[in-house]
C-alpha cells in the first residue's frame, strides 16, 4: 500500500498513521517466525515445494486457478473474479464485494435490482451447496471416494471420517500391551494427521504421541527409555531399522477416509530400540 498508494491512490490512505502503525505490527509479530525458520534450515520454503508436488493429484500447477476458483464456491467464483478484474483496474474475494456494492451504486435502477437479485441467487445456491457438502451428513449418506483425487477434492467431507476408529484400536492396542511395557510406551504416527487425531481424541487414554510428520516432528523427540512403541501405520522394512522386534498388533480400515490416514492402517508393536532417539529423529523427520 505504501508503494502503490501514492502512484494509484487513495494517497491520503499513505497519511494515516494507522497505517503505519500496523505494519510496525505486522513486521514485529514476523520477526519470531524468521528467526526459528532461520534456527532449523528454512522449512516453510521446502514445505511449499511439498505441497506443490503433492497437487499433482489434482492437477498440479496447471489447474491450480480453475480449481481455486471452482473451490470458492458460486458466489465465491464471482465475487473472486470480479475482486480481481477490480484490482487490475484500478484478499480478493473482500474486494469483489467492495467492487459488487460499489457497482451497484453507480449502475441504473434496473441494473441494480438485476445485479442484487443475481448475487441474492448466488448466496442462496453457495449456501444450499454448503449445507449439503458439509461433513455433519451421516456417515451412512456419504459414499466411499472413488479415488485419492476425489478424497483430496472433497477433504472437508472424507477428512472428517475414521479418526474416532482409528483412536478406539490404538487405544486397545496399547491397554493389550504387557503393563511392563504399557506403562513407559509411545506413540509414533506415520502422519501428522494420525497424531493430532489421537492426540486431541486419545489425550485422557493414551502415553505421548510423537509424529517425524511434518511441524509435528518439531514438537519433540521420542525419549530413549520407551521400551515399546506403539507405531500407527509406517512401513515395515523402516521400523526395522530402528527395532529388533516388529509385530502386527492392529489394523483400521474405516469405510470413510483417507488411505494411508484411516484406511488400510497398520498398528505396530515394536521393542528393541537400536539407535537413540536424539541420532534417528532428524533423519526420520520429513514434510
């Protein structure tokens, strides 16, 4: 704003000392975040690269506008369309409606009612489309994705299936393991998703869950004296890198979900640790 205000306008928007004021707030409530991006390697720009890589599911960088614009929804799509062609003329979907109402102002009396009963529809079918695709549906009314394309599409519906599953058999799981072992276990989860699932829904039942997944592998390290982890789904031939003893104990394939999250999970019980946490972590860590 500071750029572009004096050379496009408002100029007296430069003038105001709220202005300034807040990006004196904004760049101090940045620093933090720079200074541990600094202290552990930059992550957040490999992190871009990984979701990057990870859209080619969907399409990859060539759909990523239809799609961001298919995902905005019906009103959404015009209001982003219109914010944009508002902004090259003279975010986004906050300025479609400025540029909506600022329209409707200059337009004639006909136009108006033309224009307010077109956006009036759109509000009404972006909000019908919200309450049908809205995971609050039955479990029973949903049907299993065809593919991971369509459960990447719709995650607000599958991501919200399979995790109360997936938190009852780690629960009895790790209540099946000797009491020796049960009282200093962990939990490791494949997938940042597993671990804040059982965390947030396992927190009362469960030892400490750890995850080398994405930000939750900065969380912390799984202490050396856990003489059993309990690892929620991972690969067989990684584990054994680590333990002399690896074993199936559990198994969770929800109906509804994600593969690899909640479906065709397994559960393993594994002792012997050969390394030491503090050596193995940083190198299991991943995003």
């Amino acid at each position: 704003m500071a750029a572009t205000g004096p050379v496009f306008g408002p100029r007296e928007l430069v003038r105001r000392p709220l202005l300034w004021l807040g990006g004196v707030i904004v760049v101090a409530a940045t620093v933090p975040e720079l200074l541990w991006q600094h202290r552990h390697d930059w992550p957040q720009l490999e992190m871009g690269r990984v979701i990057a890589g990870e859209q080619g599911i969907i399409g990859g960088k060539v759909l990523f506008v239809p799609m961001a614009v298919m995902l905005a929804g019906y009103l959404g799509s015009v209001l982003l369309l219109w914010g944009l062609w508002a902004l090259l003329r003279w975010v986004m979907i906050g300025a479609g409606a400025v540029a909506v109402v600022a329209t409707a102002e200059r337009v004639k009396p006909v136009w108006r009612r033309v224009l307010v009963a077109g956006t009036a529809v759109l509000s009404l079918a972006a909000t019908v489309f919200v309450l049908y695709a809205t995971p609050w549906r039955s479990a029973g009314d949903v049907h299993p994705p065809k593919d991971d394309a369509e459960a990447a599409i719709n995650i607000g519906t599958y991501g919200s299936f399979g995790w109360h599953e997936l938190t009852a058999e780690v629960v009895h799981d790790y209540d099946a393991l000797p009491p020796p072992e049960r009282a200093h276990a962990v939990i490791i989860a494949d997938t940042y998703w597993q671990a804040s699932a059982l965390d947030q829904l396992g927190r009362k039942q469960l030892p400490p869950i750890y995850s080398p997944s994405r930000g939750f592998g900065y969380f912390g390290t799984p202490p050396d004296d856990a003489t059993a982890v309990l690892a929620v789904g991972g690969y067989e031939a990684v584990l054994r890198t680590q333990f002399d003893h690896v074993d199936a104990v559990g198994k969770v394939d929800s109906r509804l979900g994600f593969s690899g999250n909640t479906q065709n999970v397994t559960i393993w019980r594994c002792t012997g640790q050969k390394k030491p946490w503090a050596q193995v972590w940083p190198n299991w860590m991943h995003l």
